[in-house]
C-alpha cells in the first residue's frame, strides 16, 4: 500500500488540515486540485480510504474529512462516457 506522501504528494491535502478555519467550498477547490493531479491509473477509491485514515480519522468534523468522504461515496460509482466513447462503432 501506498503511503500518504505518495497518494498527496503535492501535500494539499495535509495543508488543507491546517489551515485555521478553512470552509467546505475551499476544501472542495483543493480536492479539485488534489484529483486532477492524481496519476489516471490510480485507484479513486484506495487513495481517498488513505487519506480519510490518515488524515480524517483524527479530524472527523473538519470540512476536508467530509469531502473525502463525498468523494469516496462518488469513486465507487460507474461513470458515464460521453461524447463519442459512447456511440456504437459500425
């Protein structure tokens, strides 16, 4: 398994922790951040459960564990593609 420094290498999910009264939509922003630089293949779903264990389990009211939170609850569903991924090939 993969350690905390290798899935927030950036380190903006632990700053985001120490950030004196930070609000949910900053936190939201940062998870943004944290998720497009996030290597495509990745597992969502692990690195979120790590971050949440690392992280949220010692702070379960801050703002940033309830977004990690939502984030898990979304990595686990399927996703829809668009566009043309999505029209059948003749």
């Amino acid at each position: 398994m993969k350690g905390d420094l290798e899935i927030d290498h950036k380190g903006l999910i632990r700053e985001a922790y120490r950030i004196e009264g930070i609000t949910a939509p900053e936190c939201r922003s940062i998870f943004l951040d944290w998720a497009l630089s996030l290597p495509e293949a990745e597992d969502n779903g692990a690195a979120l459960r790590l971050l949440i264990d690392r992280y949220g389990s010692a702070a379960p009211d801050h703002p940033m564990t309830q977004v990690l939170t939502e984030g898990l609850a979304q990595a686990g569903r399927p996703r829809r593609r668009g566009g043309w991924r999505a029209r059948p090939r003749d």
